[in-house]
C-alpha cells in the first residue's frame, strides 16, 4: 500500500471526526457540561491506550496490527492524531461560543479531509515551503466556506475558512487536529467582535465570549 492510499484511507477515516460537533449540536442541544464530560471520558480512555500501546509490547503488536496503517510515521512513537483531537475538542467547546465550536470543529473534519483528498490525487501546484498543494489549500477553503455560510453570517465564514486554510497548511510542530480548530475558532471570535453593528457593544463582546 503506497503512502499516498494509506493517507486517503487515514482521511475517509477521519472525517468521521464530524460526528463531535454534530451531536453537539444536533443532539445535545449545545449542552456544554453534558460534552464535555462524554469528551473527557473519551480523552480518558485514549491516553490509557496510548500509553499501553506505547509502553505494553503485547497491546502494542495487537494495536498495530488492526490500526497500524492508519499511523503517520511520527504518531509510532507519540500520541496518534485522535488524542489531539479530542483535546482540541474540550478545548473549543469548553471556552468557545456554541456556534464558533460547532464550526470549528467542523472545519477540522471537512477541511483537513478535502486538503488531502483533492491535494493527492489532483494537487500538482507544490509549495515550495510546505508539503501541500495549491490545489489541496483552495478545496479546503471552498470546502469549509461553503459548509459555514450555511450557519453563520458570510464575513466571519471567510475568515474562519481562510484561517482554517492557513491552519492546514503552514508548517509548524503543532498536531494539524489542533491547531485548525483553534485558529479558526479564534478568527471567527476576532472577525464577530470587529464587525460594525458589534464593534461598540461591549454586552456583545461579553456574550460572544462567555455564552
């Protein structure tokens, strides 16, 4: 299996993350607590197995052997993508606004995935500085502006995509599950609090941010 199929698969995969932010939304009515104690139970259980298939050769034969192929290189030896998911997850729905979460994370699982899916098999456009593709970058924008403009006002849409975009591609050593939630997240906050008609209301800078 080459390394290009085993990232599409990780991908599919992957984008069933969307399920957080769906239930949070659609099923538990945006009840923060309720989430957060679900997603901490969740984040409980992956650092056990994390550390068993880290430290625990016997664990560690059986992991690989079912969820090898989905481990980028690095995750063989640190924590997998799923831990910083889920941190990310606590993180954006602990201290962003209901809205701003659900999209965020959202952005995350439709982004990240349409980056990798249209970037491997149609990117052909290379930035020099970053492994991606021009390609790659313009599906996850259109991807995650098109989603959001049917949940929120369209100027703070195109800042959370293009911040999700930048998220995707720039090359810094923090996990890709991390930080496009949170740079968006915290974009969609800064574009909602400098618009016009919000801009001299300080009861809404308050609301936005501790709704």
């Amino acid at each position: 299996m080459t390394k290009e199929t085993k990232e599409l698969m990780r991908k599919s995969i992957h984008f069933s993350s969307i399920l957080i932010p769906m239930l949070y939304r659609y099923v538990l009515d945006f009840e923060r607590k309720t989430a957060l104690l679900i997603l901490l139970f969740l984040a409980i259980v992956s650092i056990i197995i994390e550390y068993l298939r880290l430290e625990n050769k016997s664990f560690q034969r059986v992991f690989y052997t079912v969820f090898g192929v989905m481990l980028r290189r690095h995750e063989i030896y640190n924590f997998s993508g799923a831990s910083f998911l889920l941190t990310s997850s606590i993180f954006c729905i602990a201290f962003y606004p209901p809205d701003i979460a659900f999209l965020s994370l959202c952005f995350l699982s439709i982004g990240d995935t349409f980056a990798a899916l249209i970037g491997i098999t149609f990117g052909k456009r290379k930035f020099t500085f970053v492994s991606k593709s021009l390609e790659g970058s313009i599906a996850c924008f259109l991807s995650t502006f098109v989603f959001s403009l049917f949940y929120i006002n369209p100027i703070i849409a195109f800042t959370g995509a293009l911040g999700a975009t930048i998220a995707e591609f720039i090359n810094i050593p923090v996990d890709d599950n991390v930080r496009i939630p949170v740079i968006s997240g915290l974009i969609m906050i800064l574009t909602y609090i400098l618009l016009p008609e919000n801009i001299e209301s300080s009861s809404n800078i308050y609301r936005i941010l501790f709704k």
